[in-house]
C-alpha cells in the first residue's frame, strides 16, 4: 500500500506541475479543441494539411476522413466526411500531386479521388513484401518524402514473439522509390513511430525507450546506418544480400560512447530525450517551415510527447558534418497522447491523438487540437549551439545583464546511458560541471565557458537565474544538449 501510495502521489504531482505549466503556456500557445462528430473514434495514426484549409486524418480503426472547418477560432462548423476504410491500421500519410500515401501494416497505398466527390475511388498498392505474422506490435510508420522523391517508412519490430521466417525486415527503413520498388535502408529501430525531415530535406525519425534503446532518440536515417537495437530478428539479416549492413560483433553493457566506437556502423542520436525530464515516449517529428508564423523557433523540430501529453522542441546544429542539439520542453496540456502533427496553411499546428493501448495523461481517449502561436513571444532559451569551450545561448528576448553575466545564473550536469539489452538505461556516470565564466555577447546572446566538456555525453543546462530585461524568468530554464562531437576552436 506505500509503493501503491508513493506512485499515486507521484502522479499528482505530474498532473498539478503540467496543469501549472499548460496554464503559463497558454498565453504564448493556445489549443483549441476541434470537435469530433458522435460515431467517429478519431484515433488519429496519421494527419496531413490539404489546400483549402482541409485537413485528413487516418485512424488506427482503418478510416482516412476529410475534415473541413478545423481553422475556425471556435470550430463550430466543422465537418468530418469519410473518404476511405477498410484499412488495416494506417500509421501515417502524405498529400502529394492529387494523391494520398498511406501506409498500412502491410502495404504502401496510393489513395485518389477521380471524379472529385471526396470519396477514394482508386486503392493502389504501391510497395508490398515485408515481414508481417500478424503479431500486435508489428506496426509501420510513414511515408515521408525525402529531397529526391523516394518515400521512407519504417517497421517495428516484432516484441515478445518467437522469431519467424515470414518477420524479415522488421525494425528496419525501407527507402520506396516512385515507382513502388524498395530497399531496406537503415536498421536497428525498435518502436520508430515518429518520421519527418528537417529544412535540408533530411530524414529524422524517434524511437521508444526500451531493450538497446537507454531512452528515447532522435536520429538521422542514412543509407547503412546501425541503430541501435540489436535484437536477433534485425542481426539475422544482416547476413542477407539485400542488407546494406554486413554482419557486425555486437558489445553490451558498456556505456554509450564505448559501444559507439566498437560497433561498427552504430549511428548516435543527434539527440538524446532525457527520460522523464523530457518524456518518455517520443512520437512525430515535424519542422516549423512556417517563416515565422508559429514564432520565433524557424527550421526547429518539434517532437510529440505520448505519455505525457506534451510537445517537446528541438534545436539542431551541424557539427563536423553530423547533427547534434539540445531539446527543450515546449507545450504540455493536450487532452491524450500526442502522435501526429502537421502545420496548416496559416502556420498554427494541428495536434492528432490517441491512447489506445498507450497510456497517455489527459482527460480524453483521442482527438484532434489545434496549437496557434498568439503572437506574445515566450522568455526561452532560442538556441543553444557548441563551443569549444561550452555554449552559446540566445534567447528570444532580450537578457538582463546582470543575471545573464553571472555565472551563478546557470548549472551544468553530463551524464550517458548504458548500452545493453535490458530495457532502458539510467543516467549513468554523471558528473557536475564547472560555468566558469558566462559573457553576455548582445542583447540575446551569452557565451558559457564550461570546464569538463564530454563527447557523446548529454549536457544538462539549467538557467534559472536568467531574467529578460523586463525581468521575466524562463518559461522553460532546463535544455539537455547531446555534444556528439566538441567543436574545434575558432
């Protein structure tokens, strides 16, 4: 009864903290509730922005529904029409030239509307043949488009089921070209729900804490990459020809940057999502190309938050010619899990959801919401960039001097995660670190010098001493930056 006690206490104290903070959020964000029709169970697995101010929605129950009237501040002459069903779990779609991408569990459909009624009229399987048993968690995610026209998906693995011969491919991408003709692309994923691109036109995916995997990460899918996940399913094809992965020794039980440097082709995270501190189970990805209309945060990613019903941000840089950033958290308060965001037409973010089997914090079951920026800019910490000797800070508004000068305004922590087939990690050999001077460069940027920099270590930034020159304090003062490589001095 006093574990049962200490974990409902725990969760309160979630529940108050996120309502506290959704409440200061809200000023700079609001969320505005789309209604869902009675009849329909919006268990959003995929979500796209049409022209005209329509979006469509797919559902985990096999439906893609066409949605008018989602722009209105209040929606009230929303419309739900169904445009197609029967599908088997679609996880994910895109909108190119007229057509729809889908994806199922077990094919990549091109869905069209030939005679303009908003109805499909034509289903066309474009890209078949991987490993499906029918097991529950063999789910698969996408499409996204990458800057040459190819489309990549990606495929769970199959968790707590004997291997199988008919299971080939599972936790890998498959890189579909237009003509419907695919290649495994990458390997080593777990649970890879969460697929976008950056501004360049990269591919970036997340995956879910769990075995091999010490917390959630976001990654960049390239050709031949390794992962991470190392379960025998994804290791046994390596052996075969179609593999751009030859077969590899495989260490565990070391720390992260150990088995960076011994197993081969093994691809770190440009990012690391501290478990708990920044979620813990990481959905979509999708970058703010809005130019400005959803506020100060252009060409950032922003991750969704299942468990804890948020959105995260992400500021990455190119560092020897790899990504690296820090993550911050950005919007909590949706009413579930949210695992599929798209920007509409005006720049506002349109958040689908569900908890189907996933628990998630919030009041609801699924559901659609709009996040529209209200145009007042919230005091943050805009980027945090690698120095060789620690960090530049610019913030999104002007900083205090005082405050942002004095060292004392900041702490620093570093710590990795274990790499092993266990499932999670915690932090593992942490280490506080020395601000041994801050210096303010302008009126938005600081410059921390910082003793005992690690590579492949997490650095946790807190700056909560910090104000703006109108003495706010940081709406979020907490950034974790993943410094894969140190930067050679300037």
């Amino acid at each position: 009864m006093k574990v049962l006690k200490n974990i409902l206490l725990c969760a309160l104290c979630v529940l108050c903290g996120s309502s506290a903070r959704a409440a200061e959020e809200e000023d700079y964000y609001k969320l505005i509730t789309i209604p869902v029709p009675e009849g329909v169970v919006l268990e959003v697995g995929g979500l796209a922005a049409l022209p005209n101010h329509r979006l469509v929605a797919t559902t985990r129950r096999g439906e893609v529904w066409i949605i008018d009237g989602a722009y209105e501040d209040p929606p009230v002459n929303v419309k739900f029409k169904r445009f197609a069903y029967g599908l088997h779990e679609p996880l994910g779609v895109k909108y190119r030239d007229g057509a729809f991408y889908v994806m199922q569990r077990t094919e990549l459909t091109r869905l069209r509307d030939l005679d303009g009624d908003d109805v499909a009229d034509e289903y066309t399987t474009l890209a078949t043949g991987w490993g499906v048993t029918g097991a529950y968690h063999e789910y698969a995610y996408g499409p996204v488009f990458d800057r040459d026209g190819n489309m990549i998906v990606t495929l769970n693995c199959t968790m707590g089921d004997k291997l199988n011969k008919n299971d080939t491919w599972r936790g890998w991408s498959l890189r579909i070209k237009p003509d419907g003709t695919w290649e495994p692309w990458s390997a080593g994923m777990r649970s890879p729900s969460g697929l976008g691109t950056n501004s360049a036109g990269d591919v970036f995916y997340t995956d879910q804490q769990g075995t091999w995997m010490g917390t959630c990460p976001l990654t960049q899918i390239e050709r031949g990459d390794f992962h991470g996940y190392a379960e025998k399913q994804v290791t046994r094809t390596f052996e075969l020809p179609q593999s751009p992965i030859k077969p590899m020794k495989i260490v565990e039980k070391v720390p992260i940057p150990v088995a960076a440097k011994e197993v081969p082709h093994l691809k770190l995270p440009a990012v690391w999502l501290p478990y708990r501190k920044m979620g813990q189970s990481a959905t979509d990805v999708l970058c703010d190309t809005t130019a400005g209309k959803f506020g100060p945060f252009a060409d950032q990613m922003f991750i969704g938050e299942f468990t804890l019903s948020m959105v995260l941000r992400v500021f990455l840089e190119k560092v020897d010619g790899k990504y690296q950033g820090a993550v911050f958290r950005f919007r909590e308060g949706f009413q579930c899990g949210p695992f599929r965001e798209t920007f509409g037409e005006d720049g506002s973010m349109f958040v689908g959801q569900t908890n189907r089997g996933w628990n998630s914090l919030g009041t609801k079951s699924y559901g659609l919401q709009r996040m529209v920026w209200t145009g007042k800019t919230p005091f943050e910490i805009q980027k945090m960039e690698a120095a060789s000797d620690g960090f530049v800070l610019t913030f999104t508004q002007d900083v205090d001097p005082a405050t942002a000068g004095d060292a004392k305004s900041y702490t620093m922590s570093s710590y990795t995660y274990e790499y092993h087939a266990t499932y999670g990690s915690e932090e593992i050999d942490p280490r506080k670190l020395t601000i041994a001077s801050a210096k303010v460069l302008d009126a938005r940027r600081v410059k921390l010098t910082v003793d005992g920099l690690r590579p492949m270590y997490v650095h946790e930034l807190e700056a909560a001493g910090v104000k703006s020159t109108g003495g706010e304090t940081l709406l979020h003062d907490v950034g974790c930056y993943t410094l894969n490589r140190i930067p050679a001095a300037r």
